[in-house]
C-alpha cells in the first residue's frame, strides 16, 4: 500500500490482524479473521483505521494471525495454526495470548513498529502482558469499526500494540476521529464533551495532569486464581507509585465476579448474530463439493444443506461452541435466565465503575438512554449491594493486574478446558463490558529483567521477565490512561 511521503507515519511499518480489512489492492492482503470460511477473501475497501495509516504515512507491513473472529484467549483458534510467543519455559513454547496474539509478536520481535488488533474483552491487553509490550484499547467508539469483521459489536474496539506508551499515544492520536460509516463512532458533539472536559463537570485536565493522582486498587481483583509473580509485579507497582507521591486508595467493583460469566453470554449472543452472514453465498467461496441435487432435493430448497455444510466445514470448533452458546442464549427459552440477566450484570458493572470514579461517565449523566436493563436495588443480593462511594475516596484511575499468571505454556492450554481458559480475561472483560479506555504496560517481575531477549539455547528468549499491569480509567479518560501507563512503564 502506498504511503504518503510527507505523513507523521512515514516509512513506519505496521501489521495488522486479520479481522481488520486491508481492502482489494493488494491480494496477499486477504482479510479472513483466521477462518477457513474466508480463505482468500480479499475485502472491497480498506478500514478507516488503515486508510487513516497510510494516509499517515504508514507502510502496511502485514496481515497477523490471530483466533478465529477473536475468539480465544491464546490465538490458538486458527485456520493457520497457533501463534507462539518469542519466550520459551524450559524448551516450551509459551502462549502469545489472544486474540490478537499475531501482532503482539510481530511487535516484541520488532518485525513491524506498531500493530493493530482488535479487544472485545481483552484481545490486545492480554497478548501485549504475554508477550511483554503495550497494548491499549481506548475507549469504545472512539476509533473507528467500519471495515472490522464484527464479532461482539458492542464491545468491538480496534487497539493498538507498541513497545512503549508513547508510540501507542502516537497512533491514538490519529486514528482518534468521527468516521460517519460507523453508526457506533463518537458523534462529534459527544467528542467536544470528552475533550473540553475541563470547561464542563469533569475535573480540570491540566490541572489533575499536574497533580497526584487518586489510585484506585480493586479488592476484589484478589482472585485465588491470581499467581504470586503477577500479584507481586502489581504490588511493587503501586508501591512505587506511592512513592511518587500518587495516593493509593482501595475500591470495591463487587460486579467484577460476575462480569466473566456475563461477557461470556453477551459476546456469544452477539456472535450468533454476527456470523450468520459467513453462509458461502454472500461471503467467502463456494465449496468444492456441493451439495448434490439429491441432497438439495431431500431438503426442499437445498440452501440449508449448502449453508451447514459450509459452516459446518468452514468454522472451528472454538466459534463453532460460541455460535451454539450464543444461540441457545438467544433463544425463546433461555432469553430472560441468560442474555437479559447477563445485560443486568453489564449495567451493574458499569454502574460499579461510575461509584468509584471521581469524573462523572459523560455517557450516563442521562443514565435513561443506556440501552442495558436497568436492574432494580432488589435484584442486588444483599451482600453485594455497595455502599456508595464518598467523594473523598472517588478514584482517578484504577490499576490492576492484566492477566491471572504469566503466560501458561502452549501446552499446557491444550490441557484445559475451555472454562479454564475463559478466566485469563478475568480482569480484562469488565472494562469491556463498560466500554472504558485500558492499557496493559509490561512491568518488570521481580529481580529478572524486562526483556528476557536472550536465546536461551532452545531458539527462544527465554522465560517472559514481566506481567502486565492494567490501568484502567472513566469513559473519554483515554488521555489520562496512557499518561499513567508512561509513568507505570
Ligand atoms: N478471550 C475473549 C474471547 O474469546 C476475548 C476475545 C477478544 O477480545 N476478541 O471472547
């Protein structure tokens, strides 16, 4: 793709994941998000976000493997076969994370500048953690998803991968804009909300860039799941922080234990949806072997043996399992003890974070127009109704750990159930749920290095030397987000 001579981005090259179209101009650039049902679809346009690349200057470098429509934790759900991360355990390969797991190596083995993925509930935080690098997704709707393959579109946000904040504030900045193709972009009036904040509610932004800030630290982030080397790279986090002299003040988010299993309906359902489309006449190609006319025949139109088979021998069992999970909780029967329950426990988790947040959601002030089931005070157990919170211990941002562990062996995720896999985005899914800006920053475990880049004789670099910690801020909050991911860094 051409690259403007003139652009910020000049000459930069950067990798994109293949849920994201890069348009028909360059063939070996197809777009098929990791599916044997679009094998060698080349889509007719380009995404905004990439055009806005090039415009910039930039160079395609790439399109990154990655699970199957984002769906897995660990990019091993695709047609091409499992990422593997650059860091080896003992010989064995490490995950790279996923969904975006492609890109987040082609940037730690420094095969591109910065890499686009996509996080619907942790995709580019959790491989950034795994594979040492930064990944930051800013807050929902802001960067554009025209030309993204959809999996859960109300969580979909386009993230970048980079080696360091500053880079990922770089890309921000220019992909940060309206695209009027996409109905879920930031109008412009909302925008001037976000970024004239200090002449409205919110507290001034020069000013609370000045000072100290309000360190909110999640208790009930303090899972059993969660291993001593990431609990400790956390800890030391924010005691350097209070060291700084930002002041660390601990908040209850009694949500965050449902929001798994809430992410895990609610993404599925959309997915159902979504993916209806991937029928072989609309996208992708037709099949090899079609059905035969017999078998057409036995079925009256002979559209739905073409569409199952096609399905059936197009998508993997990962999406396959998401599809049927998504479906039965769509269904007449399920409805109201699934999808609608877990819509109330969305709207819970989004209300947790407004308690503990000192500037107030920009999008819930007329709380009525949220399109989540509001859920009464009774559907609240007792004991996990919170207290509100008081204005002095309202909070500027939340750090947390960005995944449980460090990242398991390839493996040894082979050995575990699909439910196991499910809690590495413990941590991850609620600021999807609430759609807010989040960044993953590598962070030294103790006594080893950042970059543990030396070979370790089996062809790797040896065991990943960091975990990744999450900050996490209020809705339009994207730049206070990365400028405490630099002072994390
Ligand atoms: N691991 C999560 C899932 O499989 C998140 C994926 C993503 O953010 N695309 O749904």
């Amino acid at each position: 793709m051409s690259s403007e001579s003139n652009g910020p981005l000049f000459g930069k090259l950067i990798a994109i994941k293949d849920n994201i179209s890069t348009g028909p101009s360059t063939p070996s650039l197809a777009t098929t998000a990791a599916s044997n049902t679009l094998r060698k679809h080349a889509s007719p346009f380009a995404a905004t976000v990439v055009r806005l690349l090039t415009e910039n200057g930039a160079l395609i470098a790439g399109k990154t493997n990655c699970d199957e429509f984002g769906m897995g934790s660990h990019s091993l759900n695709s047609a091409y076969g499992p990422v593997k991360n650059a860091y080896v355990r003992g010989g064995h390969a490490l995950s790279a994370g996923g969904s975006s797991g492609g890109s987040a190596v082609a940037v730690a083995t420094r095969q591109c500048w910065a890499a686009l993925g996509t996080d619907t509930g942790g995709s580019v935080r959790l491989p950034a953690a795994y594979c040492g690098i930064v990944g930051f997704k800013p807050s929902y709707g802001l960067l554009s998803r025209w030309g993204v393959l959809d999996y859960a579109n109300s969580m979909d946000t386009v993230g970048i991968l980079s080696r360091d904040v500053p880079d990922a504030r770089t890309l921000f900045r220019i992909l940060n804009r309206f695209d009027e193709e996409d109905p879920t972009s930031l109008p412009p009036s909302v925008r001037a909300r976000l970024s004239s904040a200090d002449a409205g509610e919110k507290p001034d932004e020069s000013a609370r860039n000045a000072r100290a800030l309000r360190i909110g630290v999640p208790t009930d982030y303090c899972l059993e799941e969660l291993s001593s080397p990431v609990h400790r790279a956390w800890i030391r986090t924010l005691n350097r922080l209070q060291d700084q002299g930002h002041q660390l003040v601990p908040v209850n988010l009694p949500s965050t234990k449902q929001a798994l299993s809430a992410y895990y309906v609610l993404a599925p359902a959309e997915a159902s949806s979504n993916l209806a489309k991937y029928d072989g006449v609309r996208y992708g190609s037709r099949l090899q072997d079609p059905p035969s006319h017999q078998e057409a025949e036995a079925d009256k139109s002979g559209k739905s043996v073409l569409f199952s088979r096609y399905r059936g021998e197009g998508f993997g069992d990962e999406v396959k399992r998401r599809i049927l999970l998504g479906a039965f909780a769509l269904s007449a029967a399920a409805m109201d003890n699934y999808f609608i329950q877990a819509q109330k426990i969305r709207r819970l988790v989004q209300d947790d974070f407004d308690r503990v947040f000192a500037s107030p959601n920009p999008l819930h002030t007329a709380s009525s127009s949220s399109s989540s089931p509001k859920p009464s005070s009774a559907q609240k157990p007792a004991h996990e109704a919170s207290p509100p919170q008081s204005t002095r211990s309202k909070v500027d941002l939340l750090i947390t750990p960005t995944a449980p562990t460090l990242p398991p062996t390839i493996d040894d995720v082979r050995q575990q159930d699909p439910l196991a896999t499910y809690t590495n985005d413990a941590f991850t899914v609620p600021a999807s749920l609430a759609g807010l800006p989040s960044i993953s920053v590598p962070v030294q475990t103790a006594g080893r290095p950042r970059s543990g880049a030396a070979a370790d004789g089996d062809g790797g670099w040896g065991d990943v030397g960091c975990a990744g910690v999450q900050v996490i801020g209020q809705f339009g909050d994207d730049d206070i987000v990365l400028r405490m991911g630099e002072i994390v860094e």
